[in-house]
C-alpha cells in the first residue's frame, strides 16, 4: 500500500484485522500522514485533499484505539493531547546554543568584514545572510529522523523541554522526510525561531481581551509565553510557527557549508524562511539589509535586523568562537523605532474592565513616521523600575503595530526632578475606591464608572452578548457623554425622539436601532451573564454559569464555595462574581434592568434545549464577521458538532470567502451549504427561539 503518493479510501474493517497487518498499517498512516503534512505545510502544493487527510487521520486513531500497544508519542496523533505537565523539566543542549554580537552601525559591520578578510584570507569570502528573527529560539532533536525532544535555548546551556508544545505545531515534522535519496542523520540537532505570525497576533489579543484576559505584550511574548506553557492543550490552539537556521549538531551526514545545511533543510521538512540569500560584498550585504528593513512592517512575522554568517565551515573552525558567540558570525540589527522626547505627565486611564493604566502623555513626536504623543505605562511596579516622572526626558519605542511603550529615562544630572507617581486610592473618573489584583489596580465603581461605561455598554451591545444591532463605539460614546445612558438599564428608556438627537440619526436609524434594543427585552442567561461584562466571565465562564445554576437568581445568591465548587472556575473567577453582585450599585442596576421588563430566562437543566443540539457543521474559507474560532465556539456552544471534513452527516457547510475543497465535498454529496449571511440568519433565528 502506498500511503504517500495513492493513499486508500477504503479500509478493512478493524475487527478482522490480526496485531501484525494492524502494525503494518499503523506504519504506513503515519509515514504517509506526516508526509501529507510536509507537502502541506513546507511545500505548499497538498496532494490530497482536506476530507482524505482526516479520513486517514481518524483511520489512524481508530486503528491505534483498538491496538493501544502500538501507540507511540511520534504519532501524528500524539501533536495534541499530551498530559498537561507539573513543570518543565531542565535539559542540557546538545552543543551550547550561542548568541550573537550585535551592530547598529555600519562602521561595525565594516569592522567585522575586515576581521574576517584578514583571518581566512580570502577576499571574497561567502556570506549567508538571513533575517534576525524575533520570536524564541529553540533546539530540536531528532534520533534516526524521528522527533526526540525539543527545548527552549535558556542560559544558552540548559534549557527546558518543551517537547509536548512543540509537537502542537504542525510544521514542525514529527519524522523528516528522506528525499532525493539521501540516508537521514542518525542524529540531528537544529536551533530554529518560534514565532506568531503578526495577524494571528492580533486577533489573539483581540479574543483575550473580549475574554477580559490580558493581552500579550507582542508576538514573541506570546510565542514564548505558549511555548512554555504547561498544558499543551492551551499550546495546539495557539497559530505558532517556526523557522530553522543553523545545525547544532549531525551524525552520519556531512555538510561542507552553511548554505548547503540550509537548502537541505526543506527536504527534511524543516522549514527555512525565504529571504536567506548569499553575497560576498559589503554592498551587498547592506542593500540587503536596508530592503528588509523597509519591508519588516509587512512581513508576516517579526524581524529585528539582518544575521550576516560565514558559509564555509572550515573556515568557521578556523575562526573560532569568543565565550559566549562566534566569531564567524554577526547580527545588524536595524534601527529601533525609538524617540527621546519629554515626559509632560502621568495620567490614569480606567479601561472598560476598570483595569487602571498609568498613560504617559509625551510632548507629540515621530517615532518611525507615527506621531506619538501617549505611551503605555503598564503599571504601577513599571514605573517605579523605570523610576519615570513628569519632567523627565524619557525613550520610547514602537514595535510595529503594537502600543508605543516607555522604555526608560534618560538621565539628566542636576535638573530638579517632578514628584513620584503612584497609583490613586480613589479611581479617577468616578471616585469609587480601588482594588488591588496582582500587579494590577482595579476601579471599584463596576457599572456605574463613566469611563467603564462606555465600554461595558459597548461590550453589552456586541454580537456575542445582547447583539444590539447599531449600537456601535461612536454611538455610545455619544450617549454615553451627552448622559442620556447612566448605565445599560438606561438604555431601555431611550424613545425614538431620543435616539433622534444624536449625530447622524434620521427617523428610520433612529427607528432601527430602538427596535433593536427593545428585541432584547428578554434574553438567554448565558448572554446576558457575558453581557454584564463580569472580570473574568467570558463567553465560556457564562456557559458554566449558566448551565450550573440555571437562574440567574441563583447565581446571585452563590457563594465563593458554591462557584469554587464548579469543574474550570477557579478562585479568580467566584471572587469576582460574588464581588460583583455584592456591588450596591451593580445591584441597583439589575433591579432597573428588572423592573423596566428584561426577562432573564432560566437554562434548561438538560441539553436538549440547545438549538443545535445534534448537529454538524462544517466550515470553509473565511468569513467576514466571524474568525473561525468565534465561528466554531458559537455554533458548538449551541450544542452542534464541528466537522473537518463534510460527509452525509453534515447538517450545514458554511462557505466563506475562498472556500476549499469542502465546497465541492459537500455538493458532490448534496449537503446542505449556506453563505455568511444565511448563516448569521440561521443563527438569529436559533436565538430568537430560545
Ligand atoms: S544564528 C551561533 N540566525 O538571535 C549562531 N540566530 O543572540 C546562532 N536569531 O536568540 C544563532 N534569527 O535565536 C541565528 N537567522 C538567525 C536568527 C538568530 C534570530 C536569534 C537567536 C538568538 C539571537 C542572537
């Protein structure tokens, strides 16, 4: 059987099946199915389609179900599911993974150039020259080409084992591939960069902080916070990537130069980034280097200058490498976005959660073609480790798209300093007394905070919560200043005369957007429990809420203990839900909310009521106002079962922009497809009827 280029659709049933044909096939799914993978992830040019490839897939998990004693953790159905772990055990790196001397000036360069000229003696001596990634360098063994352990670099010596969240990544071979008839390494050990490609960033803060979790700082923290992460589980669903670019160490193959290693590489199925280039001038080294710098905003992962390394190995050995990096190689690293410009004042800005942020507001500058006059301070503890004041004359940076931040203070002897900062006991916009939560300070005033207001209100209108159409950001803000809205409960006192005096409204807006409201008047408790934009009660949480305690009268009523005692809610969770219905002016709200008529309905206790209880979707291409997760989250919430592939017991494949070969499946089988808008019809509908 040939599971790589003519794969089986049909199998022999497993009960007939004896250990040895079972071990067989076993084998042959998970050479193929990894090959799959690499023609998938490395290549780019897939050679089966989505539906054979889960077929196959499951194949292999049914066979390895049935005959446990061939399970094995280099399966591709080992990528996910490993037990999450108590720690991250140490290991010492094969060789010690180095780093690098850095430049910023060209000067350098050129000095670095000279070294190497007079060392090897050669006047054109070849570099390898390769993005600088940011992201988190790693070590990869693989015995015999299959995948033995993986691990973070450390101090450079020892570092942790990281295996079971690498393993999540699926570009990351689980075998290498034997190509153009090469025997594998008996040993290979390859240093690579995990990364997050920066739109998956985005939308990964994006979830988080509609979940009320904080957001990542940039991608390569996210990258290493989900790489040492202690439940894989978290890992697989997290978009990493990762590029390799240097052979730590090879056993039973040769290479003579870097550059051979690198075009070798993809063959295995280690994936090499495509900007590595070869020169052996300066200049061109440095157009090299001032291109990439122009395109990094545009690539799809962070970059933070150019590795300049010399291809022949011998020469390398002859060079030789200082105490902690080599001698043959050297980073340039680009010019940082940063500015020096004058601290004016420390502000505190209360969020829609009422985290309370020390803001920087900065004499307005150009970092990187962006005026920036505001710059995060994070928090308290940061400004004391910065030790910033108004009147100091501070640096800061821009990475990318991300938040312009405060990176120190540049000291200037003699001058006469402002006063300290520290953190208001009352919140600034409201007066309500402030708490404390880890690094964090909170604003007591839940509900009624004006600067919480308009993003609670705008939290409560949102898709996933009430759904009020039309009530967007701009709206809110409006009414939110004009104080026609004290608190969502206010909302529902709004007339169309109302709605008419604000910007841009015309009868029928105004119209609109009062029925929307009004349609709201009863409503799910799990929706309204995440609308009430509890800390720490994201759509999940409200799930278990909802479910557990079925009204919201009870939930009300529970104690610390009571919420302690449900499976995933956690002490963080059933502190801030008691806090919250203790809150006086939280309870005021809901009795509002009571008295003007929103009915808050009780869950059913079983499932059955679940609109799409029993279901199956499955979705294709991307759809506009949903990522995939949202979109899967939602209709799996509602009790449905999502698919990967589409077969007769499909109820719906949502096609979206570009769909797949799901598209043709499912008209090949007549099952049921539906566009974005039928969907979110379909979804109205289900809502409506509960
Ligand atoms: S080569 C001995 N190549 O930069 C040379 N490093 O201190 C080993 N990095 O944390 C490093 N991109 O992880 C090399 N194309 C690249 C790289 C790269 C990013 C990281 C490396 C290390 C830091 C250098």
């Amino acid at each position: 059987m040939d599971y790589k280029n003519n794969p089986p659709r049909q199998f022999k049933d497993i009960k007939e099946m004896d250990k040895k044909e079972a071990q067989r096939e076993i084998e042959g799914l998970r050479e193929g199915i990894e090959y799959h993978n690499y023609l998938y992830y490395i290549k780019n040019q897939p050679q089966i389609s989505d539906a054979l490839y889960d077929k196959l897939f499951r194949r292999l998990q049914n066979l390895e179900k049935a005959f446990p004693e061939f399970q094995s953790p280099d399966s591709p159905t080992q990528r996910v599911g490993a037990k999450p772990l108590d720690k991250l055990e140490k290991v010492r790196h094969t060789v010690a993974m180095l780093s690098l001397n850095a430049a910023l000036e060209e000067n350098e360069v050129k000095d670095f150039e000279d070294f190497i000229r007079r060392n090897t003696g050669q006047t054109y001596p070849v570099y390898v020259v390769e993005p600088k990634f940011d992201g988190l360098s790693i070590e990869v063994v693989y015995r015999d080409g299959f995948f033995h352990y993986g691990a973070t670099r450390g101090d450079g010596e020892i570092g942790e084992d990281i295996s079971s969240n690498l393993k999540t990544i699926s570009s990351l071979p689980l075998r290498l591939q034997k190509m153009n008839h090469r025997d594998l390494p008996s040993f290979l050990a390859v240093r690579g960069e995990v990364y997050m490609p920066k739109s998956d960033f985005q939308k990964l803060n994006k979830d988080r902080i509609e979940r009320n979790e904080e957001p990542f700082a940039n991608p390569r923290n996210a990258a290493a916070g989900t790489m040492r992460q202690l439940d894989p589980k978290k890992a697989a669903d997290k978009p990493l990537d990762i590029f390799f670019y240097d052979i730590l160490r090879i056993e039973g193959q040769e290479f003579n130069s870097h550059w051979e290693a690198l075009k070798q590489f993809p063959s295995w199925g280690l994936k090499t980034d495509k900007h590595n280039r070869r020169f052996t001038s300066f200049e061109q080294i440095q157009q090299y280097h001032h291109q990439l710098s122009e395109q990094r905003d545009e690539l799809e992962y962070d970059i933070d200058g150019i590795v300049i390394k010399l291809d022949d190995y011998k020469l390398r050995e002859r060079l030789g490498t200082r105490q902690r990096s080599p001698r043959w190689a050297l980073a340039w690293k680009f010019p940082p976005k940063q500015e020096v410009t004058l601290l004016e004042d420390i502000v505190v800005q209360v969020g829609r959660t009422g985290m309370l942020t020390p803001v920087a507001l900065l004499e307005p500058v150009d970092v990187g073609g962006v005026t920036v006059s505001r710059a995060t301070l994070h928090n308290e503890d940061e400004v004391k480790r910065k030790d910033v004041r108004p009147g100091d004359k501070v640096r800061i940076a821009r990475a990318g798209d991300v938040i312009p931040e405060v990176m120190e203070r540049i000291d200037q002897p003699g001058k006469k300093r402002g006063k300290e900062f520290s953190m208001p006991t009352k919140c600034p916009v409201c007066g309500s007394d402030v708490f404390r939560e880890g690094a964090y300070y909170i604003c007591a005033g839940g509900l009624t905070c004006r600067a919480q207001l308009i993003g609670h209100i705008i939290h409560y209108a949102s898709r996933n919560a009430m759904n009020i159409d039309g009530l967007g950001d701009k709206i809110v803000k409006q009414l939110v200043n004009k104080k026609m809205v004290q608190d969502i409960a206010d909302l529902y006192t709004l007339s169309i005369d109302d709605l008419l005096k604000l910007e841009g409204f015309a009868q029928k807006s105004a119209e609109n957007l009062y029925n929307a409201i009004q349609a709201t008047q009863k409503v799910r408790l799990d929706r309204f429990l995440f609308a009430l934009g509890i800390r720490h009660v994201g759509l999940h949480v409200a799930q278990l809420l909802a479910r557990q305690f079925q009204s919201l009268d009870n939930i009300r009523k529970a104690s610390r203990e009571g919420l302690d005692s449900i499976r995933e809610i956690g002490p963080q969770i059933s502190e801030s839900v008691v806090r919250f219905f203790q809150q006086k002016e939280n309870q005021k709200v809901l009795e509002k909310l009571e008295q003007l008529g929103i009915e808050v309905e009780d869950m059913a206790p079983s499932k059955e009521k679940m609109p799409f209880q029993g279901m199956t979707f499955v979705f294709t291409g991307s759809l506009e106002g949903y990522s995939r997760k949202e979109a899967q989250d939602l209709v799996e919430e509602w009790g449905a079962r999502v698919s990967s592939s589409v077969s007769s017991e499909t109820d719906y494949v949502v096609v979206g922009e570009n769909p797949g070969s799901k598209l043709e499946d499912a008209r090949k089988i007549n099952v049921r497809t539906i566009n974005e808008k039928e969907f979110n019809e379909l979804i109205q509908k289900r809502s409506q009827n509960q």
